[in-house]
C-alpha cells in the first residue's frame, strides 16, 4: 500500500506533513481507511490511519480488532480507550506542522475532537487529493472489480430462469442476493433493485410487495461487493411479448448506451459524454425522459469520488478509470428501461468489463 | 411524526428555533431523517429535513425522490442543484435565531458549506437531544422493531436444518441472508455473521472461507431490517457433540445473560448491569475471556444512538427502550460462545422480544 500512500501525496501543490484518516462509528466509516491499509476484513469503528510522504503507516487500533489490523503487516497501536488513543495520535504526528483530513469523510464533531486534541496544528482538506488518486485503479483493485464484475454478470444471466409469473419483488430480490454471495462475493454492492411494471420508472426505488405479471417490465440493477470493490450492472428484461412502445424505449437505450462506448477514450470529458447521451435520447420519442447521470465512478465505493458522467463533470477519461455507463428512459405510470455496464479506459478507448448480453430478453 | 419532533425540542433547556437534518451522500446518510419523517423507502442524498417546535417539517427533496417524498405527506420543495437547494434551505428558517445540526452526522464540508450558506445564524448541537429523543420507542416503532425480531427469530430456528458438514461460512451466510429477505424483512441489519470452530473467537469476524466440521462451535450473529427499524440475535451451535470445555462456555454465557435479565428494570443503569456481567464472567472459569460491552440500543440503528450496557453508560433503564443483551466468551485458537436478545424495558421489568430458545443445540 506503500506506492498508494505516496501518489496520495503526489496529488497535492502544498504537501501536508502527515494525513490522519479517522472512521467514526457504523455508517461513518471513510472508505479511504481500506484504501490505504488494504484490509479486507473487519470494522475498525473509531480507528485511524495516519500517512507520510514516504509511504509510511500508522494504524490506531481498537483491541477488538487488533489481530485483524496486524494482517496489513503494520505500525499498530492499539488503544482501550479514547484517552490511548488520543495519546498515540498525538505521539504519530509529533513534529508536524500541516495535517490533513478528509473533510468529507469526517463528522463535524470528529473535526472539533481532533481540533481539541491536536491544539496547535493547522489542518488541510485532502479530499480531493484522496479522491483523484483512487480514481485511477491499480491492478490489486482491478482483479477484485473484474471479480465483482464476473459474480454479478454471473447472476444477471441466471435471471430469465428464476423469474416466474406472481413472483413478489422482493423474492427475486432475495434470490439475487442469494447467489451474489453464494458465488463469493462479501455481499451486495448495495440494495438489490428488481421492479416490476410501473415500479421501474422510479429510478431510486428498490423492491416491494409488487406480483409480477405478463407484460411487465422487470428491471434488475444490482452488484457484487467483493474484497470491499464493487460491480454494478443493470438489466431490463420483459416478462412476456414486449410492446412497440417496450421495445422501442429498449432500443433507444441501448442505442444510447452504444453511443457513449462509441465517444470514450481517453482525453474526453465526463460532461461531453453524458451531453451526448442525453441529447440523443432527446431527440427521440422519449424527450425529457432521462432523467439521471449517464454513470459515475466505480471502486471501494459504489459511487467511488468525483469523476463521473454527468452534465457537470469536467473530468477528463483517463487510462485505468472505471466507471458505469447507464442511460435509462423512464416514463411514469408506464415504466422504465435502464441498461448498465461497467467499463474501464485503456490507452485508446474502453474494456467492456461486463459480459452479461444486452439485447432484449423477453422471458 | 409531529409529535416526534415535538419531543425532540423538549429534550433542550435551550430550544433552538429550528432544526435542520442534513444528508450527504451514500454513507453519510443521517438516519434522524427517517426517524423525523417516517419515510420508509429511498435514498435521499443530499436532501434536508427542517424541524420546528410546533412540529412542522419542511422537506428540501431532490427531483428525483420527489414522488417518494411526497408520500410523507409533508411540506416538500424540489431542487434540481445545489442553488436551489440552498434557496429553499434559506427560504425555510428566515427569521430563525439559533439553528440546530446534528454534530455527530454531518460532514466537516457539510458543515462549512451550511455555514456559508446560512451566514449570520448560530448553530447549536442536537445530537444529545435526538438521540435521547430516539431512546424511547414509539407504537409504530415498536410494531416495525417486533416485526424484525419475528423475521430473526424464524431464521435462526431454521439453522439447524440448514448446517451441512463440509459447508464453508460464506454459504451459511447467503440462506441466511436469503431467508430475511424472502420472509419480507428489505434486508439484513448488518453483515450477516456466521463463524465456525475458532473463528467464533473473533467477536467482529464476519464469514469466509471457512469449511465447516465436527466439533466446532458455529456461532451466528444477524439480525433483519424492516422498514429500516432492526432486529439483532446471537446463538452459537455446536457441529456435533458437545465437549466438556464447550459446554461450560454455553454454560457460562446463558446465565451471564439470566443474570442481566433478572437485574434489567427501570432505574438501573447501564454500567450496573454491564459491570455484573463482567464479574459473573470474571468468577468464572474464563477470566478475562468477555471483551465487549454487555448491549446496546437498537432501532433504526443497529447500534441506536448512546444509551447501552456499557462499562462507561450512566444512562438509566426506561420504559420503552429497545436493547440487545448479549455476553460472550471468547477463546483465541479455541472458539466463542455468544447468546444474544434484544429485549423491550417494560413498567417494572423487560418483555425479551426474541423467542428464540437459548439452550445448547448439538447438530
């Protein structure tokens, strides 16, 4: 984790002397703790990473956790309780003058504790250093994406045989969850999304007491989550004969989608990409109906920093960055076709890491 | 949930004019919000909750969760970026003095951004008051953290039907994840435990890879979240026949929690019964052998705000909270035993909610 630590640094005009990564409790954990100490088991609620410019690592770790933290062949210093650990974080970054933290990924109180603590330090915000490093995969992240990528391509293909007439949502839900980690996977990437019908113009909506029936939309967008990285695919099928209108709104989709693999490489914006998309499906029978980003980043987090494609990124593609690509037309009261795939840029354009078929299938 | 809110503002000696529930994105989603609008479906990042004294609750929504939204019924304003965002935010608490954040869950960013935008105000700490507030558990909340119990309940008598020899803990996990959501629960409240033979002996262990054989404890730690209001049990099996030295943990475990429920009522504080249990424990066979606090609240969190069975809680035992009880013993290279319930504080005792039996199962 030594070459990651230094690029972090790399990453700033002004360096730091040191950057404090600080979890608080369950939904405050900042993934970028995983990310520079590589540990793939385990909580570490209230603990801390501390870096340096030479790529060196300090752990600040609960006892609880203490045999697990000692896998990533570390500085470990375990604490019993907030006094320890206040002395430890004092002792780690003794000598320094700026400190970074990640104010995105910090509470406000955690801010004013470690303000309190470290009484004397300036602090620099180091999110966006954070941020644009992890936008850039190395290969130890990308085996476990393509892993991801493979569980949930896996499970994707094995839909048209599960789904069977009055199925509740919820049960195929259950079902994907089911062999997400029956393959492996640490669990979902996040919550399982299988709406029937109308329920699938509702882009955020998950799944529910809905029965399935001939003639409905079935819309699985769903991912595996393993070794902490994430996959994140989506699949429309048609429970049935599909319509005209199903298949026309199908077709504009994935012609959407095609248009947007055709345009990336290296060197273009987030923005040029998702405009494109955008004024494509504008032009055709679905005006106004996408009405989301065409995709976003993809790593330790589902949505994984800043880059992404959408009508405000001006981030530039570059080589090694994996990202979604998702247009969708959604038309409430009637339903919604969304086709999602995972993508890394190479040197002169993408990998389609998804193998799942996206023509339509209608089961 | 007018009354709710209301509640929350009689938990300050110094009521501030309004309070605002910030969410931020994916892992900083403030679970205040759903407790303060009852909003059992969606994501709503970035969206805000604006509480008044009276009960009011204003909405900021973005478009896209909007429909979702307006199922609360509430005062709801759509925004489309973060411009209009802001000029409903100001639109909303014109005229306030003292405005309250939740400190403990809200971003450093999100904080300074809020401090821009809404220069001139003076901004108060809510944690305490919400999360005191949250303590007691109302009907509505009671019926969904009952419901969650009974999901948890049925998975865990389903067990031992399920064990097979050779089977590795990843697998265990995935029925078990599979039947919370197949009987109606929208998923697992955390990641589904499930550790066999001396993996048991790691309290934060999850499940791996793990082949399961004759002999070894199997220890299962999950719980079921139902319309976002969660369950919690514990129960370690054995594979076999149980030995001599395994069944003195069991022993040992189940009436260091006999002992917590026969102490456990009003008035009695946390540490009191933590601190019992830990020298129960102590005169025991396994001396040092329990290294976690004895409970801790639940609801819409797994771990649900501050009050717990801590060696630290002063926080005294009230009708209507919801807390786990869960000793353990823990021994490395050998195994653990961990018997957890949660449990309902009644007028002058406790109801356990789990109907679960807790004795010795050999498989």
């Amino acid at each position: 984790m030594k070459i990651r630590i230094k690029k972090i640094f790399e990453n700033f005009k002004e360096k730091p002397d040191a950057i404090i990564i600080k979890n608080t409790s369950e939904n405050l954990i900042d993934s970028n703790f995983f990310y520079v100490t590589g540990l793939e088991k385990g909580l570490f609620e209230g603990c801390a990473a501390i870096l340096f410019p030479d790529g060196k690592l300090d752990i600040i770790v609960s006892r609880l956790e203490s045999e697990t933290a000692k896998r990533a062949n570390e500085n470990i210093k375990i604490f019993e309780n907030h006094e320890e650990f206040n002395i430890h974080l004092k002792n780690c970054v003794q000598g320094c003058g700026a400190i970074g933290l990640n104010f995105n990924g910090l509470s406000y109180r955690d801010y004013q504790d470690l303000s309190t603590v470290l009484s004397g330090y300036s602090f620099v915000d180091v999110y966006d250093a954070l941020s644009k490093t992890r936008m850039f995969k190395d290969e130890l992240e990308l085996s476990f994406i393509k892993k991801a990528v493979d569980i949930s391509d896996k499970v994707m293909n094995k839909i048209p045989e599960i789904i069977k007439d009055g199925m509740f949502e919820y049960e195929l839900a259950a079902e994907i969850n089911y062999l997400i980690k029956k393959l492996g996977a640490d669990k979902p990437a996040f919550d399982t999304i299988s709406s029937f019908g109308k329920n699938s113009a509702e882009p955020h909506y998950t799944n529910g007491e809905t029965k399935l029936k001939k003639g409905d939309f079935v819309l699985c967008d769903f991912g595996a989550c393993f070794k902490r990285y994430n996959s994140d695919i989506t699949r429309t099928f048609v429970f049935g004969c599909a319509s005209n209108k199903q298949k026309k709104m199908f077709e504009t989709v994935l012609n959407a989608q095609k248009k947007a693999f055709e345009m990336m490489k290296p060197g273009i914006t987030g923005k040029q990409i998702h405009n494109a998309v955008d004024e494509f499906i504008n032009k055709s029978d679905f005006k106004g109906c996408f009405i989301h980003s065409t995709g976003h980043s993809l790593g330790l987090g589902v949505h994984d920093g800043s880059a992404g494609l959408s009508p405000i990124s001006d981030v530039k593609l570059e080589k090694n960055m994996v990202l979604t690509v998702e247009p969708g037309v959604y038309i409430p009261g009637f339903g919604g076709v969304r086709i999602e795939d995972d993508i890394l840029v190479t040197s002169d354009g993408i990998e389609i890491l998804s193998k799942t078929p996206r023509h339509l299938i209608e089961i």
